[in-house]
C-alpha cells in the first residue's frame, strides 16, 4: 500500500512537469468521459429506470389492432368491456388522447390552461395518491356541464399561490363551472402536461361511438398474472366484442405492452443510436491519448533507465506508469462528471422525452458510477499497452543514448494501428450523419402543398355557456373573420377546426351513395375538416375543379361537401366526381337522417400529419351545415406574423372579453417544428462527426509529427545524398495517407453494414447512398491530407548538418 501511495505522489508530480502533455490528455478524455456519462445517463433514466408509480411493473398499456396493425387509441365503449370482463386486470383506467386549451374565467383576465379526460381511476391505477383532497369520484362530466376537477401542483402554485383552502373552489372552464376536490403531488407526470383533470364528457361513452378511437387505456395486473396471461385474457374478450359487433370490431383487438416499455418506443432507437455514436467518439478520444502516451514514453527513456538500474523491476515500473493513467483517468472523470450535467441538458434540448416527463436526470448514483466505471475503461483503451511499452527499457542503450529513445516496432505499428481505427470510426460516424442530413435535406424540400411563409396560425375557442345556439357560433366566427381580414398587413384570412400537421386525425367513414359498402370497416376513410370560406385561396390549396364553399351554403340550404384528390379518386376512380352524392358517417353529430352530400368541389392533396407521410384522404364541410365551437385561423399577411398577433387579440375582445388566442405561432415555425426530431439526431450526430474528425486528424498528425521527429538523423542523410524535397514530402505523406486509405476501407465497409440502424429514419434516400459515403470519404481525406501536410513540411525544411550535428 505505501509504494501505492508513493506511485500516486509521483504520477501527481510527473504529470504536473509536463502541463501541456496534461491539459491536453485530461481535456480530450474528460470530454469524452462527460459526453459518455451523458448519454449513459440520459439512456438508463429513460429506459432502465422504472416509472415512478408502485410496483410499476405489474402496469401496461393497451392499443387497440386493425388487421394485425397497431394504433394507439382505443374507442371508449371497448374500453368499457375490457374493463368490465377482464379477470386478469386488478384496475383498467383510461385517459383521452390529448391535452386540451381552455379558457379559464372568473378572476381578473381569462387565461389558457391544459386539461385532459380521464376516468375516474385513472390515479388508483397508477397508484398515485393525491397531495391535498382526493380524486374525482364521477364517472363523466354531468350533462349540464361541469363538475369536479383535479388540478396539477405546478397550477395549484401559480394560481392559487399554494394555499391550502383551495379545496372547494370553484373553476370556469369553457364556461362551465368546475369545483376543486384535490391537487396531484408535485412532479406527477403521465403522457401530458395538463393543469386540470376532469372525468370524460358526456356522450363519449355512448356505444354509438364505438367505431371511433381516442382513448388512451392504461391497466394494473392483478398481482402474479404474468402479461402472457394477461394478454390472453384481453384476446378472448376481443373475440367476443368482434362476435358482438362485427361491424365496428371485425380483426380488431387489443394488444398489451409493459406501460414503461411502450412509452419508450419512440425514443428507445433514437437513443441507441446516439449512444452507440458517442462511445465511438470515446475511443477515438482513448487513441488520441494513447498515442500521447507512447510519445511520451518515447523521451523518458533515460528516467526509466536509472530507476532500472537502481533496481526497479518491469512489473513496478509497469504499475507506476499505469497509476500514472489511473490518476489521469480518475481526474479527467470528475471533470467528465461536471461536463455531464451539462451534456445532459444539451441532448434533452436536441431529443424531447415529454413523454416520460424528463426535464433534467440531474447527478445520480448511476451518473457517477458510469463515471467511474469509463474511467477505469478509459485506462484499460488507453493506458496499458503505453505503460507496458514504456517500461521495456534497457539501462546500457537507454543511458547511452540519452533522452531520445527509438521506438520498438511493436509500438509503432501500434500507434500506426490506432490512427487507423480512428480514421474508420471516424468514417462511420460521417457516413452516418450525412445519411441523415441527406434525409432531412430531402425532408424539408418536400412541398406541404400550402402556403407557409408570411403564415400566422392560431386558435379560437368559444365559451360553452355563451354560444349555446349554432347560429351564435356561426355570426361570431363570420365577424371575427371580417375583423380580422379589415387589419393593416392582412392579405386573407381562413378558418378551419383543424390545421395541418398541428391537429391530425380526425377521419371518418366515407362512400359513394350508388356504391355502399357492406359494412362501415368496408368504407374509405377521410379527415373531416370545418372550414369557413376563404380558407384554400389563404393557404393557397389549389382548386382542381369545381368550386370551394361559399358563403351561400347556409345552414338551410342544400348539404355539399369538396373532397381532396385523393379522395376523389378513391370513391370515384373512372369518373370525375363533380355533382356525385357521398354519405359521411357523421352519427356522432345525431342528426336525423342520413348524412348525404353533394360533391361541389376538389382540391389538390397537401401535407395533413407529417412531411414525410403518404397523401391522406380528406373532406371538407361549411361551418354554417357542421357548427363547432374551436376555429383555427390561418392569417396571410404582407408584414410580420408576429406583429399581428396583438391586433387580433384585441378584434377578439371587441367581440367577446373572455375568448383568447391561444397557440399563435407561424405555419414556418409549424413545418420546422414537424421535422425536428430529425433535425435534433441528425445534428447530434454531425457534431460528434466533427468531434471524431477533429481528433482523427490530430492523432494522425501527432503520429506523423512524431515519425519526423524519430527520423530526423535519416531524413537528414537523405538530404546530404540528394535527395529533393518532393522525395522527402512524398516519405512523409506517403506514410500518413496510407494509414488514411487503410482506414477509409475498413470504416467504408462497417459503414455499409452499420447503416442499417438509421435506414428506419430516413427519407427518400436509401442506407447505401452513394453520395453519402463517397462525400464522407472525400472529406476525411481531404482533412486528412491537410493533418499530414505540416509534418511533412518539417521534414522538407530538416537541415541536413543540424540533423548530422545532433549525433
């Protein structure tokens, strides 16, 4: 233990002789240790680290299957049944798929907050228990409006100033009057951010709405069912509803996945990739320093001699050399820990995990044992080869050739191979990150098919208590239109319940009225969408024939109805669809006799969901024949967006004082944000190229630095016999670019092989874009020549008689 001890004091004073030896080391490897831990950290906190409820494993998650194909609501009636007949599911909750905007009036300026549905056990099933109060006990909304809601803690802090008399208040939301029964615990989290909790609305829970999905089902398994069996039982009760409703439920069912590993999914890959990306950079970092090392040991051949010769052995000088590495490793790790934090933040910023409701790991147990832990690795990849290297010294030619030692050939096909595998994994790394930019490139070229610049987009939502009557609805959403369109710097102004990309789904049943299908599973399906007049010429959707709604198709007069191409051409593919009839199943809307439209009108396909996404089908309806209570704007203008947004906010209230605008932001910012997944890894992962790029080049620049400096004596005597400086530049860059070539071919081929793990996230190129990996070799060569250039510039300059001198 003393000689330890001693070995540490040494290690410390030797490494603070050489500062710039040390800096350099420690910065390159507490960078790679911090990115590392980060992304280690960030990984077991999203997918190793169990949800925060009790016994969270015994938790799933349901998603309803069309023909084997999984989706990820559940229509409530089915979830009724499920719960109803399951034995296997000691609690079966559901929760709606979304969080919503409402307004909320009473005191001061109405406010926008977020709220969801969820029943009544929700919480139970969870296992969560709440922080004031207890949880609401109705099992919908009553019929009248209102009722009880549960509020999060973050809003029971900032509207209520945390008081502990909250209970028993009363919320306006929507117009509707809510009494507080409880308040969640702080830091609850469960798919959304929502500051109020309310049972579902009434009518949802009708059978009639059976056919329509937008639920979120959510279960405890009774303690020892295994979800083998669980899963079984949900199978049989699938049959049965199928058996019962063939119509709604043929090849439909209900597929049970641990709650934490489904919530996961859509991260897990994404993640992985990273991951492995960042370990790639750390080795390239543990060759760096590696290479260091040995460079290092190279000139302290005199030192390792006398302490031979006074009787060290290899095994001590071993030891004392790899103390050396630990206590390198050990220190760049604590600063690793403190650039983690940071990290952390960063890849958070890059790749959202809302979901799981993770903000900031923070330092955990398990961030600095994953410290430790590539510490001690580091050492291994970087450490123990130098120091046995180092310490094969032998006291007679060591001490009598001073502090120059020649390297064995051992080390130098060592160094040589270690630029080689940094070369390769930095190929990899290029060749990966230009698959993805070439993907996003392709995937923000793509035309949405509307208007987006000079684009504002927001919503508008009418108080339930005030605009009773559709009629009401119908004159307010008219005049604010007017209000709108008569601002300084607008062009035209559309409305429609749902905007592309930002409000999705929505699609019903849909068939030509000569040709029914034998069943509504049968039918083509189409997104139902609201609009006002104005709303194509605004987003610049153009019209293939026919006509678009105008303001003549009143609530009394003949039903019509415009369909999108695709949507023609699926009902009507021989025949143009102008004049024909369609029935829609709108049966939610309990109208009285058979939805029948005219088809008045067809416009172009545009972007409904995703960029990336294949045409959807789509139909639209007048607001004055389907009146809603939520609009979305679509304001053109000639200035600013941003500048308009007070102004509209104020021809709002000039109607009514208690409606806001809620989620104003540009259709650009809209496009942009739908791709950002995308653009997050991809731009992660050409960071961590340029960082592997950046220290490839200087391990090969070192190494040839180093085979210069090793060769003086030689390049000298080449130089005293004629030799020229093409023939001197040609040695040097001749041995560095032939590392080079050896390491693009063998990071070309695992490339190949590798690129299959980003072949699920691209668009429109393939995994073996030739591109792509002829650009990432054309790059690191080119960066690689230039690392090679200066060595080989010192070695033209070498003066023969100094070189000569020197011996």
């Amino acid at each position: 233990m003393d000689s330890i001890v001693l070995d540490i004091r040494y290690a410390i004073r030797s490494l603070a002789k050489k500062p710039g030896f040390t800096l350099v080391a420690l910065t390159t490897l507490a960078l790679g240790i911090g990115a590392t831990t980060a992304m280690f950290s960030v990984l077991e906190t999203a997918l190793a680290r169990s949800l925060p409820f009790p016994e969270a494993d015994r938790l799933v998650l349901g998603r309803p299957t069309f023909n084997g194909r999984v989706g990820p609501w559940v229509s409530f009636p089915d979830y009724l049944d499920y719960r109803d007949r399951s034995g296997t599911m000691e609690s079966l909750a559901t929760i709606a798929g979304g969080a919503f905007l409402v307004t909320i009036t009473g005191e001061g300026e109405p406010e926008q907050s977020r709220l969801t549905y969820s029943t009544s056990n929700l919480f139970a099933t969870l296992g969560v228990a709440p922080h004031l109060g207890r949880f609401s006990v109705l099992e919908e909304i009553p019929e009248s409006g209102g009722g009880e809601v549960v509020i999060s803690y973050t809003y029971w802090q900032q509207r209520f100033g945390g008081a502990r008399d909250v209970l028993g208040r009363s919320l306006t939301v929507d117009g509707d009057p809510f009494t507080i029964v409880g308040v969640l615990p702080a830091g609850f989290h469960f798919f959304y951010d929502a500051d109020l909790w309310v049972p579902p609305w009434t009518g949802n829970s009708e059978p009639i709405n059976r056919r329509y999905h937008n639920w979120i089902v959510v279960g405890r398994m009774a303690p020892g069912v295994t979800l083998h069996a669980a899963r079984a039982d949900i199978d049989l009760i699938s049959a049965q509803l199928a058996s019962a409703y063939p119509e709604s439920n043929r090849d439909k069912g209900l597929h049970l996945d641990g709650l934490h590993s489904a919530m996961v999914e859509s991260y897990r890959h994404p993640l992985l990739l990273l991951s492995g990306a960042i370990v790639l950079v750390l080795f390239i970092a543990c060759a760096n320093v590696a290479n260091l090392l040995l460079a290092r040991g190279s000139t302290r051949g005199s030192e390792l001699a006398i302490r031979t010769a006074l009787g060290a052995t290899r095994s001590q000088l071993t030891r004392q050399l790899l103390v050396e590495c630990l206590v390198l490793a050990l220190a760049a790790g604590c600063l690793g820990v403190v650039i983690a934090v940071w990290i952390q933040k960063f890849i958070l910023g890059f790749v959202s995990m809302d979901r799981l409701g993770i903000a900031e790991p923070g330092i955990s147990t398990t961030m600095l044992g994953i410290a430790l832990v590539l510490s001690l690795f580091t050492v291994l990849l970087f450490g123990l080869f130098p120091s046995y290297a180092a310490s094969r010294v032998n006291p007679a030619e060591d001490l009598k050739s001073g502090s120059r030692r020649i390297s064995s050939r051992s080390g130098i096909r060592f160094r040589s191979a270690l630029v080689v595998l940094q070369v390769a994994l930095s190929v990899i790394l290029l060749a990966g990150s230009g698959l993805l930019l070439r993907s996003y490139a392709k995937l923000r070229g793509v035309d949405p098919g509307f208007r987006v610049e000079n684009l504002l987009t927001a919503t508008v939502a009418l108080p339930a208590d005030s605009y009773l009557e559709d009629e009401h609805r119908i004159q307010f959403f008219h005049r604010l239109q007017k209000r709108i369109g008569a601002l300084p710097g607008v062009e035209s102004v559309g409305l429609i319940d749902r905007l592309p990309i930002l409000q999705t789904a929505g699609n019903v049943a849909i068939w030509d009225t000569e040709n029914p299908p034998e069943t509504l599973r049968d039918a083509w399906s189409a997104d139902r969408r609201i609009v006002l007049p104005g709303i194509f010429s605004t987003m610049e959707i153009p019209l293939l024939e026919g006509r678009t709604l105008e303001a003549g198709d009143a609530a009394g007069s003949h039903r019509v109805i415009v369909l999108n191409r695709s949507t023609a051409e699926a009902i009507f593919p021989d025949r143009s669809a102008l004049g024909r009839r369609v029935e829609v199943d709108l049966a939610f809307l309990e109208w009285n006799e058979p939805a029948i439209f005219e088809v008045v009108g067809v416009v172009e396909d545009y972007t409904l969901t995703s960029l990336g996404g294949s045409p959807r089908r789509a139909m639209f309806f007048p607001l004055s024949q389907q009146p809603t209570r939520t609009m979305r704007l679509a304001v053109a203008t000639s200035v600013d967006p941003a500048t308009l947004v007070q102004p509209i906010q104020e021809s709002i209230w000039e109607l009514d004082r208690n409606i806001v605008l809620s989620n104003p932001q540009t259709m650009a910012d809209v496009v942009s944000d739908s791709v950002a997944a995308t653009r997050s890894i991809a731009t992660i992962l050409v960071l961590f190229a340029v960082a592997a790029l950046a220290l490839a080049a200087l391990g090969l620049h070192g190494v040839l630095a180093f085979f210069v400096s090793r060769r003086v004596h030689e390049i000298g005597i080449r130089v005293a016999l004629g030799a020229g400086q093409a023939q001197v530049l040609r040695l040097v860059l001749t041995r560095g670019l032939m590392l080079v070539a050896v390491g693009l071919f063998l990071g070309t081929v695992v490339s190949i092989g590798a690129s299959r793990l980003v072949d699920g996230m691209l668009f429109q190129i393939t995994a073996t874009d030739p591109v792509c990996f002829a650009g990432a070799a054309f790059l690191l060569a080119a960066i690689a020549t230039t690392a090679c250039l200066l060595p080989a510039w010192r070695a033209v300059r070498v003066n023969p008689l100094d070189a000569l001198r020197v011996e």
